[in-house]
C-alpha cells in the first residue's frame, strides 16, 4: 500500500511538473523547483525558532509543551517536503508552514489519536469503540474491577480489612539507628 501510494505520488508529481512547465517554459519551472527547495530549508528554520521560543516559554511556566511538540514534529515534515523536488510536495510542504494549517492538522491528528486511544483501551465506559471490552483494564462491565465485591480465590487467606487495635504499630528506627 505504501508502495501504491509512492509510485502515485511520482505519477502526480510527473503530471505536475508537465502542466507547469506547459505554462511557464521548462527552465522556469525547474528554476522555480530549485528556488523553492533552496528557500524552503530557510523558511522552516524561521518557523521552528518561533516554535522552539513558545516551547521554552510554556516549559518556563510549568507547562508541558505539547502543542508546540506536534508543531515541530509538522514543521519537520515541511521541511522535508520541500526539499524532496516537486510542486505537489512543495506546495504541501508550504502549507504546513502556515499557523493556521498547522493548527488543522494538529487539531486532527490530536483527535485522531485520541480516538486511537479510545478505541484500544476503552472510554469512560469501558469497553473500546466497536463495543468489546477493553483488553487492558480490566474488561468487566465498564472495564473498571470493584474492589469492594472482589473474593480471593478459594483457599487463599483473608487479607484483614482493618487495623487490629491490641497490635502495635512497628517501630521505625530514626536517623541514628542506621
């Protein structure tokens, strides 16, 4: 699939380079690949400083920086983009440079991997989106296990639920008794 996907790419890249260079001549258009891949690297430097200087600034707070994570991780797949030669990924690569794409995508991939999350360890009801319980916690009703209704299997000991008041608490030596 990943393989399809690539040769596709090259195919619309092909055609891509094909209708530009019918527009506006073939040298122009390889000038214009060249320019935009020479420019490109300068671009997402300048952005990923504006990124890096918000991440310090939340950490500075005592805030995580996740926003600004997925940002960087966005502004990394911009770069590379635009340097792989092509108007369709330049043009993707450019438009990951823009805030306010970033902040599509990144509310996109943000939900997308929440319901991932969902979906594999189950929700506030316990079992995953398409109705099985959730393999990791628990998978009873709600995947949630009661402690209070929990038995010890037959012939394992009680453990006791309250303090015995006629026991001692155990002595805890201080600092000299090391």
């Amino acid at each position: 699939m990943v393989l399809f996907g690539f040769l596709l790419l090259v195919v619309a890249e092909i055609a891509a380079l094909v209708a530009v260079a019918d527009r506006i001549g073939v040298f122009q258009a390889v000038g214009l690949l060249i320019v935009v891949s020479l420019c490109g690297p300068w671009l997402v430097r300048r952005a990923g400083f504006g990124v890096w200087r918000r991440a310090q600034e939340r950490l500075a707070l005592g805030g995580a920086p996740d926003r600004e994570v997925l940002d960087g991780v966005l502004l990394l797949a911009a770069g590379l983009l635009i340097c792989v030669p092509g108007f369709i990924t330049d043009a993707i690569g450019i438009l990951l440079l823009l805030p306010p794409v970033r902040a599509v995508v990144r509310r996109r991939a943000s939900r997308r991997a929440a319901d991932s999350l969902l979906f594999r360890f189950g929700g506030p009801e316990g079992p995953s989106a398409r109705g099985r319980p959730s393999r990791w916690f628990g998978g009873g009703p709600g995947g949630v296990v009661d402690a209070a209704s929990h038995r010890p299997p037959a012939g394992a000991p009680d453990a006791p639920t309250q303090a015995d008041p006629d026991r001692e608490p155990p002595e805890i030596p201080g600092p000299e008794g090391r």
